[in-house]
C-alpha cells in the first residue's frame, strides 16, 4: 500500500464556514476513509460548501481540513494534481469548441510530453465512448453527452479523488445511471459524489449525511439514507 | 467556443498558426490599402474569393461568412452611400467585407487548441511588462466560449417571461439575465480552477 493510500481521504477537524452572517457549516469533525462516499442532505444543508472546502474551491473560516494528506488551503496546486472536480452544470465546465478539445485542455497545465498529452487525452475519450464524438462541436452535444465529457475532462488527470457535486441532477433516468457507472467504476480514483439521489448514494461504500450545516451521521449508506428519509418526514 | 474550425488536411490548414496568422495579416493590410476606386473593389473581390479558392474553403463557406457579418455590411453600405457616393461606398464596404472574411480563415483553418498555443507564444515579448500571457490567451478563448451559452441563457430568460405572459421588456430581461451570467461566471471560474486553471 502506497503512502497516499493510508492516509484517510478526507479529514476535517472543527471546520465552520460562514458566508455574510450565515454559518453554512458548524464545527464539522470527519474521517472518510472510504473509497466511494455519498454526501446527503436538504437544499441549503452545506453539502455543496462540504465539497467545495475539499476540492480547495472554498476556505474554512475555522479548523483544519485534510485531503488526501495536504491542506486545501495552502498546498492548493498540490491539490489540484490530485483531486478533479464535476459540477451539476457541464455547461459552465466545457471550455474548448470540439470535445477531443475540451479533454486536452484538462491536461494543459500539467508539465507532461505532448505524446503522453495525447495518449492520456484518447485513452481517456475511448474510456467514456466519446472517441466517435471527438471533433464534434461541443456546444451541439446532448445534456448526457456535456456531462460525460466534463467528467471525462475531469479524469484525464488521473485524479486520486473526484468529487462529483450532483452530476446526475439535470439528466434523464438513462443518462444519469450511465454517469453513475463511469464515475463509480472500480478504479484507483477515491470519489466523493454530493446528490439528491438515493439510490445513487446506496451504490457508495459509505454515506454522510448534513444537516443544517453540521454532519448528523456518517456509516453504511443503508442506515444513512434511511436516517435522513426519516427525517424528510418529521 | 463558437465551432467555426472547419477541419481539413490542405497545405493551408497545416500551416501553423504564427506563420498564417502574419500571412493574412499582410493581406488584409494589402485589402485595406486598395484604392477607393471601382477597380479597388473588384481586386478587393477577386483576392477574397481566391483565399477562399485556393486553400479549398470553398466558395459556399465564403457565401456563408458574408452572411454571418450581414447585417455590419449593410449598416457599413448604407452610411457610406449617403455621405460618400456608390462608387467610394461600395470601394469601402467591399475592403471592409474581404477583410472580415479573410480575416475569418484563421479561425476556420485553424484549431482552438493550436489558436490557443499561437496566442500564448505571440504575447511572449509582452511579459516583460508583466502581461500574463496564459491568461490572457485564456481569457479570449473563454470569452469565445461563452457566446452561445449566453445566447441560451438570453433564450431561457426571454421564454420564461413569455411563459408567465409577461411582454418583452428590456428592463425585465436585463436583471434575471444579468443574474444568470454573472451565477455562470462564478461556476465558469470555479470549473477553471478545478481543472487546474490558475
């Protein structure tokens, strides 16, 4: 085993966030060791700022927060070679005009050989079924489409972590399950996928469940999703 | 990005992007330099439609790249008629027209990619004054990009107020509009930062 691979995936030690005079989360303590983890909770429970914090794209205004060993906050290029992130958007993640374009572009600010820019960016197009879309203009591509190829531009970096925040919430039962089974694939990549959708999250090893800015229970994403369907009926 | 590359194997395809780029420069400076004369606008017409022949654009890409600067041709057309007469008026608006279309086959030849790499080099002696070239290359492919999804979202808000039955106000286009690209910026930069942009 790997040195990056004992260290728990995410830890975080009395985090609390505040935007204006809102706490969006409170005094949040985690250990996620697990490979694949569900992020669950109510609209505007501070799931989305849980991923943003470990994804670097959001800073803690208190605690300490470790991703895969390093401190969002200030090994932040460190960060970004290692963990990619999926919003529920593709639109605000495509950049480039053709798809081909788009994957590459992923692997523009990594100090690689332009053979080996090209290898990872076919390798990665064949592995998502997008190899027959490559020269397609990107703006032309289906709702399905955009979000494999955000999430195929996001694994191009072979990242250790990737962090989906609801990356099936504007597609169709179809495409939904087909991004589901990419990003949750067996691989090396550790996941955390923030959703809405139940099944989804029963599909992870583990589950986290936020409510009102604090995480009321972590485990089996059996009795956490049972824990919060509860709670949606008090 | 707007998809205007129009993928092809012809010598001017393969060209690089500094070296095509300094060539159709020269040419259109050679466009604009013709004189206001009849004879001006023929030579004007004749060099468009040779680089559009020539590198095997074709002639129907030309017909549509006309079309697409229409409406600037026809505003360009009609000023000139009023003050200058037809014969300086369409000297001007066919210099104006050839070089906007010459201008076009960099775009049209040459990948975004490439286009990108091109940029980033061509701003390379503008560091010294501390330009970020990256960025800035960046910044106008990004700015490229954006067009359609804002043309979607200007769609999105103006069918949300015909939905309500609402008529279609400036004023209550602006602010949801206004609303929704600035929301998309935010995610556009946190997308580039994800992706490793610095």
């Amino acid at each position: 085993m790997s040195a990056s691979a004992r260290v728990d995936t995410i830890q975080m030690d009395d985090v609390s966030v505040r935007f204006a005079d809102t706490d969006v989360l409170r005094n949040v303590c985690c250990s996620l060791p697990a490979r694949t983890t569900a992020v669950i909770g109510e609209n505007g429970s501070g799931k989305s700022t849980f991923a943003r914090l470990i994804g670097g794209l959001a800073r803690a205004d208190s605690g300490t927060v470790r991703v895969l060993g390093l401190d969002p906050a200030r090994e932040t290029a460190a960060l970004r070679r290692r963990v990619a992130v999926v919003f529920s958007n593709p639109d605000a993640q495509i950049v480039m005009p053709t798809v081909a374009e788009d994957v590459a572009f992923s692997l523009r600010s990594e100090k690689l050989p332009r053979a080996e820019k090209t290898r990872r960016t076919q390798a990665a197009l064949e592995r998502f079924g997008l190899t027959a879309l490559a020269d397609r203009p990107t703006h032309d591509l289906s709702g399905g489409q955009k979000q494999l190829l955000a999430l195929c531009g996001a694994f191009v970096r072979e990242p250790d972590l990737v962090i989906a925040d609801e990356p099936t919430a504007f597609l169709d039962a179809r495409n939904a399950r087909l991004i589901a089974d990419r990003l949750l694939k067996n691989g090396s990549h550790r996941v955390l996928l923030v959703t809405h959708d139940l099944d989804l999250a029963q599909r992870c090893d583990q589950a986290v469940l936020i409510s009102q800015g604090t995480i009321t229970a972590v485990g089996a994403p059996g009795g956490i999703v049972k824990a919060y369907q509860e709670l949606l009926v008090c | 990005m707007l998809s205007l590359y129009r993928p092809g194997h012809s010598l001017w395809h393969r060209l690089p992007a500094g070296p095509k780029t300094t060539l159709v420069t020269l040419i259109v400076l050679s466009v604009c330099l013709l004189p206001v004369t009849w004879t001006g606008a023929a030579t004007a017409a004749a060099i468009a439609v040779a680089c559009y022949l020539i590198p095997g654009m074709g002639l129907s890409e030309l017909g549509r790249q006309l079309f697409a600067v229409r409406w600037l041709i026809a505003v360009t057309a009609l000023g000139q008629f009023l003050f200058l007469g037809p014969e300086r008026a369409v000297a001007n608006t066919t210099r104006i027209s050839a070089a906007l279309v010459i201008g076009a086959l960099i775009v049209l030849s040459t990948s975004a990619t490439a286009l990108l790499n091109a940029l980033e080099r061509g701003l390379k002696p503008l560091q010294w004054c501390g330009v970020d070239r990256q960025r800035v290359a960046l910044l106008l492919v990004v700015t490229f990009t954006m067009v359609p999804v804002l043309a979607r979202l200007a769609g999105e808000v103006r069918q949300a107020q015909q939905a309500r039955g609402g008529r279609v106000s400036l004023r209550y286009f602006a602010t949801p509009f206004l609303i929704l690209a600035l929301k998309h910026a935010d995610s556009l930069g946190d997308a580039l930062s994800a992706r490793g942009v610095r």
